[in-house]
C-alpha cells in the first residue's frame, strides 16, 4: 500500500464495508451518512483498481481481492486504533460510537434495561446493539466485532481456547444449579435421588457454543452420565417445556429469580455436587486502555451488579489472578 496516496481515514470505511458487504450497513457502523460511504467506496475502488463490492442478485459480495483484504485490514485497523486510543480526556456526552454487546438470554432481562437507561443518559449518541451468544460470538469478539460478551459459559466450549489469552474479563457473580421438573411429576416424589437424576430424561440448553453435540458439553461440564435426550437453544425455554413433560433439566438459580409467572414446576436442589456458574464479562485485550471501551466496561459491571446484588470476582479467562483491573472500580 503506497501511503502517500492513500488517506488513512479511509481504512474505517474500508474495513466496514469488507464484513457489512453493503454500503447501508457499512455507513450506520462507522457513523457516516449514506452519500459519505459511497463516495468513500468509489475512492477506495480507484485505489485498488478493483470493484471491491459488486451486486448479487439483491445482495453484495466481495471481490476475491476484497476477500483477501478482510484480515489484513482489520488487523492494521485494530493497530492504528491502539496508537492513539490514549486520550488526555474522555466525555462519554460527546462519544458517538456503535457498540455490540453478546450476552446469554437468561441475563439479558435482568441486566440490559438498567444498562440501556442509564446508557441514554450518559452517552445519549451511542448506538448499542444487544445480540444473543451464537457460534460465532467468540470468533466476533476476538475480531473485535463485539466489544463485551457476557455469559456464565467456560470459554473452552466454544472451540477457541487456544486463543483465550488474547481475553481479559471480570467475574461477576456466581450462581447454583437447580434441577427443574414438572409440578406432579409422574416419577418424583417429594426428593429427587442421585439414581433418579441421572436416569430421568433431561432436556439442554444449547447457547450457541460451536457443537452440535450438546449432550456430551453438558455431561462434561457435569462431569455426569446424564440421560439427555433433546436441546433447546434457550434457557428460558425450559421452564415451560419441563412444565408439560417427564423431562428434567439443570437450570441456574439466577434465571428461576426473574420467572414471576412460570408454568407449574417445582425446583429441586441437585442431587450431585456441581460447580456453580460463573457469570463474566469478557472482553479482547487490544481494548483494555481505550477510553471509551473502558467507560463502557465500567457502566456495564456496574448495571450488571446492581442488578444482581452480587460480588465481584475478577480473573482470567484460565482462572488465574488478574490483580487490580480497569473494570474494576474500588
């Protein structure tokens, strides 16, 4: 790449428009209008001397060169963001930024809404969008897609944890399992037995984690010859679905805390010795001291705390101390 022809303020729009494949989607992501983002697409399109991105039928692809500037670009991007993310001072009024937040569906109702309010009034031209853990959430966060992740999930399930060291996070809360079955449950009586737990049909969540073997995820995380026989990719699901059938399933205490008006079950302590869900905010190094990253992390643990009343645990994604963190305000 010659530089002294290219601007440099180009490299945003560019990078847009690779993982948005639309001019649209491209401009809303790095604040531009519409008209800036095609004239920014028809400079880059001189530069390269190719169309980048051409129409299919009612969609837009990449050309094999713009395929092959997708990595390279962003890393250059993610490069050039960290030489200047230092700044003198930081106004979250001013910020006019688009966030992506990856959180379980169990915790969503309990955190977003106090986020979000307080989000309108702190940084009222930030856009944030909240989306559900998916396969592809870790790949995004470590691309620098999502900015935050937060679930109760070991990083290991989702196939990367050869690259958990390019994450920090902070512990938030922990929550014990409970099993979960229908209200005159056919084959229960007034305690559950060790014997009956694992014999009982079980049904899984399947919170986007990279496999499709959900049955042996679980009896691994468990560590027990569970008898699992469906999934369901949301936890909030299962209250209903075990209401209504034999099926048993191990749910967190802290979902069963916003069910108000659930479906006639009755909870039942585990009958195994089961380590309790951790839940975490993760979030990639290459953030750690840019201003407005930092301001976002802090709202959030603390929506997220006072939330749910709970302690803050801070450490690694492989467990070991972090010490005094950024995220954590003492």
């Amino acid at each position: 790449m010659n530089l002294h022809r290219f601007d440099l303020n180009l490299l945003r729009a560019l990078d847009a428009l690779l993982h948005e494949k639309g001019v649209a989607l491209a401009a809303r992501r790095v604040g531009l209008s519409q008209p800036a983002m095609s004239a920014s697409l028809k400079r880059l399109r001189e530069y390269f001397d190719d169309p980048l991105l051409s129409s299919v039928g009612r969609a837009m692809a990449l050309s094999p060169r713009a395929t092959a500037l997708v990595e390279p670009v962003r890393e250059t991007l993610l490069s050039v963001e960290a030489l200047f993310e230092v700044q003198p001072e930081f106004d979250a009024v001013r910020l006019r930024q688009a966030f992506h937040i990856a959180i379980a569906d169990f915790l969503t109702p309990r955190v977003m809404p106090t986020f979000l309010a307080k989000l309108g009034v702190e940084a009222p031209q930030v856009h944030m969008h909240v989306e559900r853990v998916t396969d592809a959430t870790m790949r995004r966060l470590l691309e620098g897609d999502i900015a935050l992740g937060y679930w109760p999930y070991d990083v290991s399930l989702f196939g990367t944890v050869n690259r958990a060291h390019e994450l920090n996070c902070c512990r938030l809360r922990s929550s014990p399992w409970r099993c979960i079955a229908a209200l005159n449950h056919p084959r229960i009586s007034n305690t559950l037995s060790l014997d009956q737990y694992l014999a009982l049909p079980h049904i899984v969540p399947r919170p986007g984690l990279g496999t499709d073997r959900m049955d042996h995820v679980w009896r691994q995380t468990f560590h027990a010859d569970m008898n699992i026989v469906a999934s369901t990719n949301s936890l909030l699901d299962l209250p209903a679905i075990v209401a209504k059938t034999e099926l048993l399933a191990t749910v967190p205490e802290s979902m069963l805390e916003l069910l108000t008006d659930v479906a006639p079950i009755r909870v039942m302590p585990v009958p195994m010795v089961l380590a309790p869900l951790k839940e975490t905010v993760y979030w990639h190094r290459r953030h750690e001291n840019d201003p407005a990253h930092r301001w976002l992390r802090n709202l959030f643990k603390d929506c997220a705390l006072t939330s749910a009343g709970a302690d803050l645990d801070t450490t690694s994604p492989r467990g070991h101390a972090m010490g005094t963190h950024p995220l954590v305000t003492y």
